[in-house]
C-alpha cells in the first residue's frame, strides 16, 4: 500500500520534471521546424528556443518565468487506497514554489493579492474520474498566461458543421497572432457543453505530437487543420515564417441537438506535459516527458 509520504515524492518529481523539461516529441518538432524554415530570422528564434529548452535541463530551472497555473487531470482507480487528494497536491506545489522554484502565479481575482504559493481557492485546479482499477494516474500540465489569454470557446450553429469548426479554429490562431508564443500546439474539443469542451480541447494537448487521433476522419481533420494554420504565415514568435503550429489534437464529445460547442486551446512552444502512474504496492513511474 502507497504511504501519503510515498505518494508526495512521486508527485514532487512529476511537477519537477513537467517544469524543467520539454517532452522529446516537442523538442524533435522544434528541431525539425528549424530545418524546414527558409527564413533566417525565424530559424534565429527556433535556435533560441531550442537552446533555451537545452539550458532549462543543464540547469535544472524552469523551461519559461511564466511556470503556469497548476491543473491536474486525475484518473482515480476504485480500489486506489488514497483517495483525499486536493491536501497532498497543495503541498507538493507549495514544496514546488519554494524548491523548484515556481514563480508565484496564483492571485485573488478581486483584489490582485497574491497567495505566494500557487495554492488558492481552487487552486490547483483539479479534474477528477472515477476509473476501474487500483491505480492513480496523475497529468500535470502548468499552462502559461499567454497561451490561456488567447484560447476561446465558441458556441456556433450546428449547421455549420465541420466547416464551422475550422472556421473558428483558424480566427483564434489569426487572432491569436505572435501573444501565445509560437509555434504553438493547438487542442481542439468539439461538442458536450460549454465548460466541457474547453476541458476536452485542455485534455487534448496531452497527445503526442506524433500520434493521430485514431478515428480516421478525425485523424485528417487534424492534418487539414495543421495544414491551413501553417499557411497563415505568423511563424515562430510571430516574425513570420513556414511553422506557425507544431502540431493539432481534436477530441469529442456528443452534443445538445441545438448546440455545437467548440473549444480551442492554445499552448505555447512550451508545451509542459507531464504523467504518472502510482500504483498500489507503493511504486510510481512518470511517464512523460
């Protein structure tokens, strides 16, 4: 049985890792963004980031100053002997503010105060499901203020359909411009409700940038949508160029006959992503980055 001191580590290390480093497949894409662009000034901001990327791990310091406000997606086995996790995770990140170290992003929504800590009303932020089995998984995924700034929510006609869809992928990107850092990821949910599918499109970046959806057709509205947002030319940092986007996840839902939610969610060039798995016996593996 995994003792609270056991669990805490684990998570610890997750919040650690998620922060210093940029998962593999990401930096591969960066790398190959760098080989593809034609122009030298872009290819001059790829170089830079990369190597910020390289740094971030020599040094063992946080990848970007903005360490993101804290979400957790938690799969919660039935037989999973812990189950009280809101006080663990307040202090593994209040361990993690002051270790790692994080800058402070969590403020009163009233006031501007400050906690000092990451830890607040709601904060972190956490998303619960109830699975089978005796296990935890735990994805932790610190995202930065520009990228939420300009991620939207639409509620569009349904019989817009999948033209609709791209329609209002595209505009938050155009919109967007050089404010989320680019190249970006882009996480697209579409349908369930309106809070819903912004955690659908949220729970999307967690894919692999080369992994497809496994629905065919999904799969290549995907590669449309990765398609047309690189033509629009905004490329890395917004100083123009061939790579504007690294890579498009869509997930799903069934939907309200009236309505057709569509949530998009811009994450920046970096794209923390990081996920464990504790088991029951006590052990624990962090899976990615």
């Amino acid at each position: 049985m995994p003792s609270v001191e056991k669990l805490e580590e684990g998570l610890f290390q997750l919040v650690k890792v998620t922060s210093v480093k940029l998962p593999d497949d990401v930096l591969e894409a960066m790398k190959k963004a760098y080989e593809i662009e034609e122009s030298e000034l872009a290819r001059s901001q790829l170089k830079a980031l990369i190597k910020n990327a390289e740094l971030a791990v020599k040094e063992k310091l946080p990848l970007c100053q903005d360490t993101g406000t804290p979400a957790f997606f938690l799969e919660l086995g039935e037989d999973f002997p812990i189950r009280n996790l809101r006080p663990i995770l307040e202090r593994v990140i209040r361990k993690a503010t002051q270790e790692i170290p994080l800058r402070p992003n969590t403020v009163d929504p009233f006031t501007g105060k400050n906690s000092g800590d990451n830890v607040g009303r709601f904060v972190p932020i956490l998303h619960y499901e109830i699975v089978p089995g005796d296990e935890l998984v735990v994805k932790f995924m610190p995202k930065g203020g520009g990228s939420a700034n300009t991620s939207k929510l639409y509620m569009i006609t349904p019989g817009l359909g999948i033209r609709g869809v791209k329609e209002v992928v595209l505009r938050t990107v155009f919109e967007a411009g050089a404010k989320p850092c680019p190249p970006i990821i882009v996480g697209v949910g579409i349908g369930g409700a309106e809070d819903f599918a912004m955690v659908l499109a949220k729970k999307a970046l967690f894919r692999r940038l080369d992994e497809r959806n496994p629905d065919e057709e999904i799969a290549k509205l995907e590669e449309e949508l990765l398609s047309a947002l690189n033509s629009l030319g905004i490329g890395p940092m917004g100083v123009g160029g061939k790579v504007t986007v690294l890579g498009v996840s869509v997930e799903w839902a069934y939907r309200h006959p009236a309505s057709l939610p569509v949530g998009v969610c811009t994450m920046c060039w970096a794209s923390r992503r990081g996920i464990a798995k504790f088991r029951s016996d006590g052990s624990y593996e962090i899976i990615m980055p």
